[in-house]
C-alpha cells in the first residue's frame, strides 16, 4: 500500500492507473463502518484509495476539531491489511495553504437539519470533497448512509457542477445493540455507551408505526422522543422526519422519508437516521 502525503505524489501516482478508481474520504480513526465502505469499493472498482484527513474547516469553532480522535498508525494497519492500494494522508497545510480562500457552498439543503445546528460545517466537507476529487479524480466515492444529509449535500454538489464522479451510499454499519457505529463512540464512558442504545430502539419504533400504517409525523416523532428521554443522560438537539430529497419537515410521511436525529449524551453530539420506504427499510434485526 503506497502512503502518499502530498498532492503532487498522489496526482503522479493517480495518472499512472488505469481502470476505475474508488475513493473513501475518511477523517480516520477508523471503524467497522469505514471498513464497509472500503470493501465496497474493492469489490466495485480496480484501485481504491482512502483518504484520511481531519478536516479543520467543516468543525466549528466550539466543536471537537482539537481532541477529534486520530491514530493513523493503526489506521495504516488495518488499511494494508484490507488491501487498499494506497492512502492519501495530506497536513492542514497542504490543503488549506496559507492564502487559501476559495469555498465550495450549497444552498437550500446545507441550512436545515445539521447544517442549521452546525453552521459552515457543510461547506467545509463540500470544500475539502471538491479538493479531494480534484485531486484524484475518483471513478466513485462511498460515503456512509449515517451521514444522510452529507450524502446528499455531495450528491447535488456533484451534480450541481457537473462532476465526472458516481457517489455509492453504503448502509450504516450497527453494533450489536444498535448503536450506529461512528468515531465518536469512544468518547462514551460506560454509562453513556449503554444508554446510546435508545438511538436505535427509536428509529425502530418509527419504522414500526410506518409499518403499521402510520404516516403522521405527528405521531411519530413525539414516540421517539418519549423513548430518547426515557434516558437521563441524553439531550436531544433535534428529532426530524423529513422528504429525503429536499430535506424539507414533512408532516405526512411519503416514501422515502429520512427520519433523523442528533441527540448530546453528556459532551458527545450523535447522529442516526433511517431511511422509511415502501420497497425496503433501513433496518437491522437487534
Ligand atoms: O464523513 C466524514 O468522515 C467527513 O465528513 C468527510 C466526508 C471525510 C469529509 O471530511
């Protein structure tokens, strides 16, 4: 696996390939989830690339950007071991040089959901994306199902300015009790991990009540929210059913619908979504 961590090593290495090329942005740290996305693209493309980057502009400024998790030794370590041709790993300043000042922003979609509890954070990921496309000129780039606006933030950035690129949405990686896998898992103490568990226990009750029949958000999210706040520990920053197209609140559910949450469990921001429709359901048996 070849370790690059300059733009111009990993545009030399790029146009010596032939065949399709996968990518899997990643701010490292990786996990089960990340792993998916890499087999993914194994299967799917000749070489695939990932990227670890820590992406300073998409935190703000009271975020956890300082003490995000990072460990690029192991992270080395189990990309060899998985056979990813190689990993691009840039310094801040190789891709924010001094000077920089040019931004990729999406509208509309970027203000509601996370982008209104998490101002600029979506043009930093379309920013540093658009970068990493640029870069290595990608056939496709996996990005995970649990990050469903960002996936369609990427989605309408990608179309909006005619990238060449096809972007595969992999299904959210769960542990055992549900609990989406994310980076930011291990910042839980054991209290904390144990009553994370309600995340999932509340997306499963929504997709139990669309099930039966249920297509007043009305009724839904005030269900989930009961279950979310039988836990102490959690606050809840938003519970939201939205279309998942435009990202707009809707009252009646159609399919699809992307019913999503962030909740606090102590410093800990969280996300969890799943995605209600007539054909299949995001769900996985617990
Ligand atoms: O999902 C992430 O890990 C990040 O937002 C991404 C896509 C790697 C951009 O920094």
């Amino acid at each position: 696996m070849r370790i690059i961590r300059s733009i111009t090593e990993m545009r030399e290495f790029r146009y010596a390939l032939s065949g399709s090329v996968g990518i899997v942005p990643t701010m490292g740290c990786l996990h089960n989830g990340h792993m998916a996305l890499v087999r993914q693209s194994m299967s799917e493309n000749t070489i695939t690339i990932t990227s670890l980057f820590v992406n300073p502009t998409q935190f703000g400024p009271r975020e956890d950007f300082d003490k995000y998790p990072r460990d690029e030794q192991s992270d080395i370590k189990r990309l060899e071991q998985s056979g990813v041709d190689a990993v691009f790993i840039p310094s801040s300043s190789e891709m924010y040089p001094d000077g920089f000042d040019s931004w990729v922003d999406v509208s509309g979609i970027t203000h509601v959901l996370e982008g209104a509890c998490r101002p600029g954070h979506f043009r930093g990921v379309a920013t540093v994306c658009s970068k990493l496309f640029n870069i290595i000129n990608p056939t496709r780039a996996y990005f995970g199902q649990k990050d469903a606006q960002q996936v369609l933030v990427i989605k309408k950035m990608v179309s909006d300015l005619s990238m060449n690129i096809e972007i595969v949405v992999v299904p959210t990686v769960r542990e055992d009790d549900g609990l989406a896998m994310s980076s930011r898992n291990v910042y839980l103490n054991p209290s904390e991990r144990r009553a994370a568990s309600v995340l999932y226990k509340a997306l499963l009750k929504a997709q139990r009540m669309y099930s039966s029949g249920e297509r007043d958000a009305k009724a839904i999210i005030p269900a989930m929210t009961a279950i979310i706040q039988s836990e102490p520990l959690i606050r809840i920053d938003y519970v939201a059913v939205s279309d998942n197209a435009g990202l707009k609140d809707i009252e009646f559910l159609r399919s699809p619908a992307l019913v999503s949450m962030a909740v606090f469990i102590g410093k800990t921001r969280l996300i969890d979504n799943i995605i209600l429709s007539n054909s299949d359901v995001d769900t996985q048996a617990i």
